[in-house]
C-alpha cells in the first residue's frame, strides 16, 4: 500500500486513493471489456427461445368419476421429474419428428429442456405441478413449433404408455374370463367381478390422457433469447471493475513513485517543512535564481513559508548550522538552499550560503559569483574566511521600496532587503574531493562560520547516498535538511536514506517535498492574484 494512515493500517480512504491514482487503468480495462463483450454478442448467431407450460392432471377415477381424490406428493415428483428424461428418449424425438414432417416443417440447430415450475401466482412454497418445455432455436417460430411439438409428443408418448398397460391388464382379464365355460360359472361372483374389471380397464384405455395437459402453448418470441448486448456490456463492465481494480492494487504493490508529501515524509521518517511546486525549468538550465527573479510567484511564497517552519523549528536558536542535501543529484538541494538563503536574508536575517559541494559545485553559476577561491582556498590556509566570503545583494530592479514616515514627517525609505547574504563558494575543486570534506579544516571552516553574528548557516553538500560527506560533516552541524524531488527520487532510494540519516549523529529537522501537485489550485491563485 502505497500511503497508510498513523497507525500503519491501510483505511478506506488509502484504498480509495490507490484506485483514484490508477483510474485509467481501471477505465481502460472497464472499455476494454466492454467492447470485447459486445464485439462478441453481435457476433453470435441469434437464439430464440420459446417455452409451453404442461400441468399435470391426475387420471380419472373410472369408478367413481365424480370424487376428487388427493394428490400423492411424491408420485407428482416423481411424474414430474421424469418429463425431463422423457425428452430424450427415442419415443418422444420420433413423435416430434413426425409431428413436424406432417407441420411441413424441418428445423434444424435447436435444443430443449425440461424445468420443474410451479403455477404462476402462487408463492414460492406451493407444490409444484408443472413443467415447463423450453425450446431454443435460430428462429422465433421454429422455438415456438419445437417447444409445441415436444409438449404434445411427451403427452402422447405418455398416453400410449398407459394405454398399452391397461391393454396388456385387459388380456390378463380375459384370459382369466375365458376359463369360465359354462353357463352356470358365468353366474359365479368371481365372473361378475372380473367382468367388472375388464369394463373399467377398458373405460380406463378409453380416457386415458398421459396425465399431462398444456396450459400454455408457446408462442414465438418478439425479440432473442441471446445475445444480449446490453447485458453482455453489464457483465464487461462488472469484469472490467472487478479485474480494473485489481490490476491496479497489483501494480501499486510495485510502483515506487511518489505522489505526495505525506508518501515522502512516511518513507523517510520525516517531518515535512515545506512544499516546493516543481522548479521551472528556465531555472534549471539558466542557473537563475526564482526567489531573486519573480519574488512575488509561488515559488517565492511557498519558500516564505519554509522559511517560517524553519523559525519555528529554531525557536530555541540552536539551529544555526544547517546541511541541505537530498537522496540523489539532480533533486534540486542546490536551488533550494540557494532560494532559500535568498528568502532568509530578504526577511532581515543574517544568513551565510557554503557551497560544500566539491563534486558539482553550482552556487557561484547561480549567483553570478567568481570562483577563485572559496571554501577549499580558506580549508588549505591560502586566503581568510574574510576575505573568501563575498556579499549579495538583489538587484534594484527586483526589490521592493517601502515608504514609512518619521516622527518628524519626513519620509524614510527603505528597501525591502533588510538582512545579509554572504556566500562562500567552492573554490577550486580537489582532486580527492572527498577527503578534503572529511577534514578538519574544512569542519573548522563550519566552526567559524557559526561563530560569526548571523542567524543561518547554510552548507550546500552532495547527496546522501554514494557520497560520505554528510556523515562528514554531520558532527560540525546543528540539523540536516533533506530535499526531496516526487518526480526524481522513489521510495527504495528514500528508505535507503532513511537507514543513512538514523545513524547520522545531529538533528534532523525535515524534508523540503519539491514538484508535488498541489490539488489546490487555489493556493496558487490566491498569491499570483
């Protein structure tokens, strides 16, 4: 899970947002198989189905025909179970064949099928006494005249049936009558009974129906049984959510992109104290300074409010030596540190900018300062840090003037650059850079720098991993302040440099989030307007 809530328990919320992240994956598969299953429906052969209902009606009692007698459950199961095994058998297609031949008809491709139903409007727990006869076919009429045909010869399959039993009882009968001879034995009991059970088989044959009846003859239907396009896009659309959302859990179980602060903070275990929109690009390339060039932009207003947790968080005023570095190159440690040190200063505070990073030293391209010495020239004894540290100020054009009146009414005018910025570069770059940092000159060049009257000292370093100049310096400093690009850096690599920062021996203040879409759109409106 990609973002969890405090406790480390993913909630709905994370759930939701895994899916919102992914929704085009979930929308493409969703059309996908949408169309799949339509360009499949209207493909099919269409299927026409029809159905006729039979009900069972109970033999007549030829002995008492007019007495109503109850109804065996069981045997009605029975009978009507036995109506799907019926259809299949050689009687029932011969009589169906037949039947349609003398129809004039000849239907090919269908199929039939015998459900057990119950009467329509009576609830679900009446016995059931009927049986539907359900008959699917290319064509609307041949479903009818099948479904018919085979209602009408499992009737009389059946009624042959019976008829041809009681036939068979009747010679039973009257083998038995014949043996009486004479006239006198024609005048015994046994006689007359017999007799009586001939005339009743026979009335029996007579009356026979199959115990079957249809109630209602099928009919042709107005439209296919299948395909259905409209149910077969639900069913796409239900397997498309259903395989949608899983694909996208499944690939946020492997993404490591980051898309927010709070995924930042949570894999490296730290506190957020700003969020910087993506660096523009001119600035990047032209090495040009945003804080100096458009003061009033959301870059620069989202830098002040930096620039106020970073007073929060020195609150006791032991944070006056500060590293910025990031988890790899290129995430944007330098503009930040050098913006910032601009912002710091605007706001009347006194703020030194080291540029310790002797493997890609950028701070004096950004400021449009010489690089003849710098911090290495001071480490190696060859100037003073005097002399090495060079001023900045804005220029004219880009500083606002603010107009106060005086106790005496004159009017007192005063740029808005009310602090110091003073800029130590590289200097000549080594060519065993890392050793040099490591030094003890250069931790005592820190060592001075803090010592001076100012406010911030920010130490511009290469990146956390594949370099050892943080855990160099870090004993010199009072806080290290990570940078962290979403666009750059994933969440492997910022769990990496969590293991790094937990051994590093000085207070971590936070993580500057940069390039993270502000959902907010407001936020930008409010200060450009």
């Amino acid at each position: 899970m990609e973002q969890l809530n405090q406790e480390g328990t993913p909630t709905l919320r994370d759930y939701a947002r895994v899916i919102w992240l992914r929704k085009w994956v979930v929308v493409g598969t969703v059309a996908v198989l949408v169309l799949a299953a339509l360009a499949l429906s209207l493909t099919k052969t269409k299927v026409y189905e029809a159905t006729a209902r039979l009900t069972y009606a109970p033999p007549t009692d030829v002995s008492n025909p007019g007495s109503s007698s109850s109804v065996d459950v069981n045997n009605l199961t029975i009978q009507l179970q036995s109506i799907g095994n019926l259809i299949t058998t050689q009687g029932v297609q011969s009589s169906v064949a037949s039947s349609l031949k003398s129809a004039g008809k000849s239907y090919e491709g269908y199929s039939v099928t015998a459900t057990v139903a119950t009467p329509a409007g009576t609830s679900s727990s009446a016995i059931a006494d009927s049986v539907d006869v359900t008959a699917q076919a290319p064509s609307a009429e041949a479903a009818a005249a099948v479904a018919n045909a085979y209602a009408h010869a499992v009737i009389d399959v059946r009624k042959s049936s019976q008829q041809q039993s009681l036939r068979a009882a009747q010679q039973v009968i009257q083998s038995q009558l014949d043996t009486f001879q004479s006239s006198q034995s024609k005048l015994s009991p046994d006689y007359a009974s017999l007799s009586l059970q001939l005339r009743d088989l026979q009335l029996a044959e007579a009356t026979a129906t199959g115990d079957f009846v249809v109630v209602t003859p099928a009919t042709p239907p107005s439209s296919p049984a299948s395909p259905k396009p409209v149910k077969s896009a639900m069913l796409g659309v239900i397997a498309g959510l259903f395989f949608g959302i899983s694909a996208a859990f499944v690939m946020g179980q492997f993404d490591v992109r980051l898309r927010s602060h709070r995924e930042v903070a949570s894999a490296l275990d730290l506190t957020v104290v700003g969020r910087l929109p993506q660096l523009p690009r001119r600035a990047t390339q032209d090495d040009e300074l945003v804080a100096v060039r458009d003061p009033e932009g959301t870059f620069s207003e989202a830098l002040r409010v930096l620039r106020s947790n970073l007073d929060w968080s020195n609150i006791d005023e032991n944070l006056r030596v500060l590293l910025v570095s990031s988890c790899l190159k290129g995430e944007g440690k330098t503009l930040t540190a050098c913006n910032l040190a601009v912002t710091l200063a605007r706001a009347g505070k006194r703020v030194v900018l080291v540029d310790a990073d002797l493997r890609s030293p950028r701070v004096h391209r950004l400021f449009k300062l010489p690089n003849a010495y710098g911090l290495t020239s001071v480490a190696l004894g060859r100037v003073t840090l005097d002399k090495a540290l060079l001023g900045f100020e804005e220029p004219p054009q880009v500083m606002k003037v603010r107009t106060t009146s005086r106790p005496d009414g004159a009017a007192d005018v005063r740029r808005s650059w009310e602090g110091s910025l003073r800029i130590l570069t590289s200097g000549p770059v080594p060519p065993n850079p890392g050793e040099v940092v490591a030094s003890h000159s250069v931790a005592g060049v820190i060592a001075a720098l803090s010592q001076l009257d100012v406010d911030y000292v920010l130490v511009d370093v290469p990146p956390l991993l594949g370099f050892g100049d943080v855990g160099a310096l870090a004993p010199a400093i009072d806080g290290l302040l990570m940078v962290a690009s979403v666009k750059k850096v994933r969440r492997p690599t910022l769990e990496e440099g969590r293991e790094i920062l937990e051994s590093l021996p000085c207070r971590k203040v936070g993580v500057v989030v940069i390039g993270e879409n502000i959902e907010d759109s407001r936020y930008a409106s409010y200060y450009s307007g």
